[in-house]
C-alpha cells in the first residue's frame, strides 16, 4: 500500500464525510438564520425558539435524505472493501 493510495482513500472518505454533513447542516443553518432574523425583526429574545425549528428540520432531511445517506456511505464502504486486493498488491 503506497502513501498516495493511503491519501486518496483518505480524501474520499473526507469527500464523502463533508457531504453527508453538509446535507444535514446546512438547512438547520438555513433556518436557523430565518428565525434569527424574525427574532431581531420582532424583538423576541428567547433563545430556545431557534431550537425546535433547527431539530424539526434535521430530521425532516434525515427521513428524506437517509436513504440517499445510507445508499451512498454504504457504496463507498463497498468500494472500500472491493478494492482491498489491489491496494494489498
């Protein structure tokens, strides 16, 4: 196994690690920032109102987006593990 291999692996499972992260972060930050704006619109300060928009919408993209998730870090595992041959040599 040569070092180049062992960073090309690397560099797809942070690939793959960003994406699956990304999904589930970046609309919890998305309405996070719309409540943020209402509460600064209305003078609302009551900090526990940004959380159950951000945990309602965290699990509305992991019931729609899970098997997306799923089918893909399984995919990679698989190719992982298909190419243990080659990288033994």
């Amino acid at each position: 196994m040569t070092p180049e291999s062992v960073l090309t692996i690397m560099q797809q499972a942070l690939q793959v690690i960003i994406l699956l992260i990304s999904v589930i972060l970046l609309p919890a930050l998305f309405i996070g920032l719309l409540v943020s704006m209402f509460q600064a619109a209305t003078s609302i300060n009551e900090q526990t109102l940004t959380f159950i928009p951000k945990l309602l919408i965290t699990f509305l993209v992991l019931a729609f987006a899970g098997p997306w998730m799923l089918s893909l870090l399984t995919n990679y595992a698989s190719q992982l593990f298909e190419d243990i041959p080659f990288l033994i040599g």
